[in-house]
C-alpha cells in the first residue's frame, strides 16, 4: 500500500469512514458495510480490510465497554469455535479470489441474509434454536469477517432471528466482533501483510472521529424504539449490499 500517494480528500474518506465504524459498533447497523466499498477505491478489497480491521478493533473495545453487561453468552459460546473455523477459510481463501469476485460474493450472500431477515418478520417466528444454525452463523461469520469486514449481516440474521432485545442484540454482537477481530489481526500481519505501521498510522488518525461515531450512535439508539431498530437493521443492510454489486 503506497500511503504517502493519499491526498486531502483521501484522508478525510477515511476519517469519514471511521466515523461510520463507530456509529455502526454503537448499534448502528450497516453503516460498516457501506464504508467496505468506498475504502475499496482507495486500498483494493484486500488490502483495504486490513486497513479497516485496527478502526474497528478500535470501536469493538468502545461498544463493548458501553454494552458488554447485555452481552448473552449463551449465543457466543456457540458461535466462536465455527467463527474461527471461518476465519481460517477465509484466509486461505483470499489468496485465490480478486477484488471483483469478493465484492460479487460478498454481495449475494448479503442479499441471501437480507432475505432472511424479511422472511423471519413476515413469519414473527425465529428460526429453531438448533446447533447447526449456530455453527452456520459461526462459519459464514468468521468468513466474511476474514475475507471483507462483512459479517455484520450475518450476524445480524442470527440475533435477530434469537429474536434478542436491542441493547442485547448489540451487547452480543460487541463482544463477537471484538473477540475474532482481534483474532483476525495476526493473520492480517503475517500472512496477507496487509496492516503495517503505515496503516496503523492512519488508524490512529481516524480514532478521534471512531469515538465520536460511538458516542453519538449510543445516544441515537437510545431513541430509537424496538421495532424500528429491527427494521433499521434490515434497512440499512438492504442498501449496503446493493453498494457492493459491480457497476
């Protein structure tokens, strides 16, 4: 990655984007997965999640202090052992796949989640508690975490489907995101080299506008109601997704 060629209006994208990290960590969702394409033109699909990845290790450790108390464990404890099963697919598999078929897959299984999630509220029924959705989740989770920074759909049709409460929906989800990010960043040092000092340097240059993100999501999702926070989720998953199809 060659930053010293960044201009003004490069490094003020990214401290755009890192407000948007922030805001989704707070509870916002699907603000990360529009940031995913615009970092994209800057870095290329791979190397920009290895820019992303310090930006939103640095908003888990926020969201978590804030909502770690609503966390239910009882849903992580599921999802880890297949999330890092996940994770090590989607390394080897990222070194076998350009930009343009990541962003097309990344896309559709998107789309795939979105229509789940409609299928779930038209029915006001969760999907049975069973184990094998669990590891599902887990495994396309640590995926597309590894591969694009997008597991937020993903897990966003689990909790949801768990039919969870808005801070608990958001305390779980915290503590996912925190715990396989930071085992994601040691794959993205030594294996795709993709986070380097450089980098890092950006990271800590949009870390001002991280926290704030954070903080003015907490205070919007606050006023935002139960079932307009589902339908949030939806919504904004729905738009996120159609920024990653191919133009």
């Amino acid at each position: 990655m060659i930053f010293e060629s960044l201009t003004g209006f490069d490094i003020a994208l990214v401290l755009v984007i890192g407000f948007m990290v922030g805001l989704s960590k707070a509870g916002i969702q699907g603000l990360t997965l529009l940031s995913v394409p615009l970092l994209a033109l800057l870095f290329g699909g791979k190397h920009s999640s290895g820019v992303m990845l310090p930006m939103l290790v640095m908003a888990d450790i926020f969201a978590v202090h804030h909502y770690h108390r609503h966390a239910n464990w009882q849903f992580l404890i599921k999802l880890f052992p297949s999330a890092v099963v996940g994770v090590l697919f989607g390394t080897w598999l990222g070194d076998h796949i350009n930009d343009a078929l990541f962003m097309q897959i990344m896309a559709v299984i998107i789309f795939a989640c979105v229509g789940l999630m409609l299928w779930l509220e038209h029915h006001k029924s969760a999907v049975p508690a069973y184990t094998w959705f669990a590891i599902l989740a887990g495994v396309l989770g640590g995926f597309t975490t590894m591969v694009g920074n997008l597991a937020g759909p993903v897990m966003a049709v689990y909790l949801l489907s768990m039919r969870l409460p808005k801070n608990e929906f958001i305390g779980t989800a915290a503590w996912f995101f925190l715990v396989i990010n930071i085992f994601k960043v040691p794959f993205h040092v030594f294996v795709w080299e993709t986070i380097n000092w450089q980098s890092f340097t950006l990271n800590l240059i949009a870390l001002p506008l991280i926290i704030a993100g954070v903080y003015i999501g907490i205070w919007l999702v606050k006023r935002i109601n139960e079932k307009q926070y589902r339908w949030l989720v939806i919504s904004m998953t729905l738009v996120a997704a159609a920024a990653l199809l191919p133009r």
